[in-house]
C-alpha cells in the first residue's frame, strides 16, 4: 500500500539507524515491514525500545486485531530463530497504528503495562510495545509520525510542515492528501503551487533513483532544456555548500 511505502520512507528520512524494509521472514511466506538496528538515541516512542526494533505498521485504513499481534510474534520468533547475531532479549516487537486504537479485550496474559501516553507495553518473552498514533506526544523530532494518524492530527502537523517550509513533509503530505494540504494552506493563509507540489511529491515517493532507472540519466537529461540543466546545477552547488 502507498501508505507503508511512505512510512518507510519517512523512517528512513527521519531517523539516524541502520534501516530495512519489507524484511522476508524464514521459513514462512511472511515479511517484517522493516527492521531497525538502533545506533544511538532515537527520539519517542522509538526510545523505549530495544537495541534492535521488529516493526509492523498499521495505516488508518488497517485493521488492528489480536490475530495481528499473534502474526507479529510468529514472525519476530522466526526471525530471531533464523539470526545468528540477534538474541531475543535485545529485541523489540513494536506495532505502529494509525486511526485503529489497540483492542480492549485482549487475553490477560499479556499484562498490558502503559508506560507513556500512547505507549502500551505487551508483556511478552519478546519485548513488544504497542504506539498508538492518535494518543502520543509530539515534538520536533518525531513529528513526521504525525501525518499518519488520524485526520485533525495530521492537519496540525501539515500546518506546522508548512509554516516551517519542510519540504519533505509537506509534498509528501501532498502525495497521500492533496486535499489536506490546499485546505490547511489556505487556512493557514499560506500561499502553495499545486504544480510544483504534484511534482516534488512524485519524486519524492517514487524517489529519483527509481526515475533515473526508469528513463536512464541520460534520456532524463535530454528532456531538460539548457535552463533547466543550469538550475539543477545550481541547487546541487547549493547543497553541497
């Protein structure tokens, strides 16, 4: 789906970490939605995990149920049975969910411990937390999260991403809520180019590697005219100064 493709690529963006995504489960036809190898301090709720972060996310369209906690531990007992180098008492299991809250009724062995708004621990032999998007605290350093709960949050975040000019977040915002960002802008009374952001929000999703793959570095350069080169030139100076 377009939204994890997104949360990946916000992970990646926004995070200091060894980072992988869509990580194949051995011996079963599953797959980990990304596996994060913690290098320092992260910024909440990644903070409350361990050296090494199991990850499903959940996007406002998904269902949140027991059975996908139970399908979260087959696969993070697999993947530490298969590892040679990870060992299950540095190992966290964290669900990510948007709109969906986690289920009240859940068995009672699993001693549901929250330690932090929006932060449920599943006490387990693995060591699996439960964020839940539309209840935790956000800053400036984990304020990307934002865009992936539920509406009236999201438009706090979009409204703060265009004010501060952050680029990523707001085409990107554009990309999965067009509609969102028009109406937050002009409330907000900030001026936006519906053109330059559809295109920001292409290459920004579908990444310009994939483009120069698709089309090739030199077909992609033939299209540009001379003006258009001489720009682009110009922001990379930029961007290495």
């Amino acid at each position: 789906m377009v939204w994890d493709a997104s949360f990946k690529n916000f992970l990646k963006r926004f995070i200091e970490a060894d980072i992988s995504t869509e990580i194949d489960v051995p011996t079963a036809n599953l797959r980990l939605d990304f596996l994060i190898k913690k290098k320092g301090k992260l910024p909440f709720p990644f903070s409350y995990t361990k050296g090494t972060i199991l990850g499903e996310f959940k996007s406002e369209r998904d269902k949140f149920s027991i059975d996908d906690i139970y399908k979260g531990l087959a696969k993070a007992y697999l993947h530490i049975g298969s590892s040679k180098s990870e060992n299950v008492t540095d190992v966290t299991l964290m669900f990510i969910i948007g709109e969906k809250p986690l289920p009240s009724k859940l068995p009672v062995y699993f001693d549901l411990n929250p330690i932090e708004k929006g932060v449920t621990v599943l006490q387990h032999q693995v060591h699996t937390i439960v964020v839940e998007l539309d209840k935790i605290e956000y800053d400036e350093e984990n304020m990307f999260l934002g865009i992936f709960a539920s509406k009236p949050i999201r438009k706090r975040i979009i409204a703060k991403a265009l004010q501060e000019r952050e680029s990523f977040i707001i085409s990107y915002s554009y990309f999965l809520y067009k509609d969102e960002v028009v109406e937050v802008a002009k409330a907000e009374n900030i001026e936006v180019d519906p053109r330059a952001l559809s295109i920001r929000s292409a290459v920004e999703s579908i990444g310009i590697d994939r483009i120069i793959e698709e089309f090739g570095i030199e077909k992609t350069l033939s299209q540009l005219t001379p003006e258009q080169k001489d720009k682009i030139l110009k922001i990379l100076s930029q961007e290495r100064k």
